[in-house]
C-alpha cells in the first residue's frame, strides 16, 4: 500500500534565508512533521490560481488548510474592524477554491484555526472579527508568539469526539472566532462559549479545529486525517 499523500497549504511571506531576502512560500515544520508521525506523506500547497485547484486536489488524497493571517472581512460581507488586518487575498481564494473543490471530490480535509474560519467562510458563514470583544479576555491569543491554553468540551457521538475525546486542554492562537457555519455541525466550546470545532455531517471527513494540534503531543486529529485520506485514495483506485 502507498502512503497517503496530505497537501498542506502554506503562507506567503517576505523571508530571509543565507543571501537572500525575498517572497517566500513558507510554513511552520511541524506540519509536515506531524503529517509524517501520522503517517501521510505531505506535500505543501502554496497559494496558486484557483482554477488550479480541482486540479491538485485530484493528486493528493488528503488536505491540511493550516493557520495563518485573517480571512478578509469582504469575503463573508463586513467591514474591517479595527483589530482584523494581514489577510491575503491570494491566499483567501486559492484556499477558498481547495475547500470547494475537496467537497466535489470528496477529499477529506482538516482546517486548522484560520483553516477553520475558512470553512465556515466557505460555506456563506460570518466571523467574530475580534473575539476579546465578545468573551472580555484574551485567553485564546495571548499576544505574540506566545499561544493560549484552553479547556475545550466535545459533543458526544462527533467524529471529533472520536479522534480527541470529550474534553481536552488546546493550544490555540486566534482572536476571530467562527459565528455561523452553515452546513457545518458545531461540536466543541470553549468555556466561555467560543465554537472550537466544527465538521460536516455524512460521510465526508471535514474537520476544523481552533487550536493547533500540529504543536502538541495529541495526534488524533492529524491521524484521523490520514486514516480518512488513505480510504479516499483507495476507494479512488
């Protein structure tokens, strides 16, 4: 049997390396280093045309859309507040047009905290743009690099809930929250009621977390991943 191949999206940045000093398409490690504990062979997917995107999702067999700036405002209908900045419109809709083209073609895919948002955003959902506002704290996101720990409850019968368990400390590292996610099943809270999880009902495993498990020793999520697209690729043959 092949190993699964999970692509993984990836920033686009002003980098430094030996000499040079220029854009670069770069990610953390542990991505792909997770990917390779979990068993998945993981290629990294830079933001390109979208019409590319059926395309690519057509030569991998599982998909990781992973974290990084906010998702512009316009593209769920709201000014920017204040606190939102950085997004990245090339990012916003090569990413846009994976997760479209992932549920035409079935391909299982897990989104990471602004790989979340996406999904939500994806499917005609609205954002918290500044969630501090709305909980009174800044527990999710601390400031910097530094990330939250936060206690976070699962709905029973999930598939969430099956790869994590009921409940868990996480480690996240957002100040948007998801407010509405059509087509997708809220299945995990904060304490103070932030969703911290949703997925799609049915067969298709889609999955998206607010924390960041490539960070931690919990490797449910990214196995359960790999476990899914390995299915995929096989049914596909």
């Amino acid at each position: 049997m092949t190993t699964p191949v999970i692509g993984i999206t990836t920033y686009r940045e002003q980098a430094r390396w030996g000499v040079w000093d220029e854009r670069a398409d770069v990610l953390h490690a542990a991505y792909a280093d997770i990917v390779s504990a979990c068993g998945g062979a993981p290629v990294l997917l830079p933001p390109a045309a979208p019409e590319h995107a059926a395309t690519v999702l057509g030569r991998v067999d599982g998909l990781v859309v992973a974290g990084g700036a906010d998702v512009d405002p316009a593209a769920y209908g709201q000014p920017a507040h204040p606190a939102a900045s950085g997004w990245r419109p090339d990012r916003d809709a090569w990413e846009l047009a994976l997760v479209a083209a992932a549920r035409e073609q079935g391909v299982p895919l897990l989104g990471v905290c602004r790989g979340m948002q996406l999904l939500a955003v994806a499917g005609h959902g609205s954002l918290q743009q500044h969630l501090p506002d709305v909980v009174g704290h800044d527990e999710h996101s601390p400031g910097g690099p530094d990330f939250g720990t936060v206690s976070v409850s699962v709905a029973p019968g999930s598939r969430t809930s099956a790869l994590v368990g009921g409940s868990l400390d996480v480690t996240c590292h957002h100040h948007q929250s998801v407010v509405t996610h059509p087509g997708l099943e809220a299945v995990a809270w904060a304490e103070d009621g932030t969703v911290e999880a949703v997925e799609a009902p049915g067969d298709w495993f889609c999955v998206g977390v607010q924390w960041h498990p490539e960070t931690t020793a919990d490797v449910g999520l990214v196995a359960g991943l790999v476990t899914a697209a390995a299915a995929h690729r096989d049914a596909m043959v």
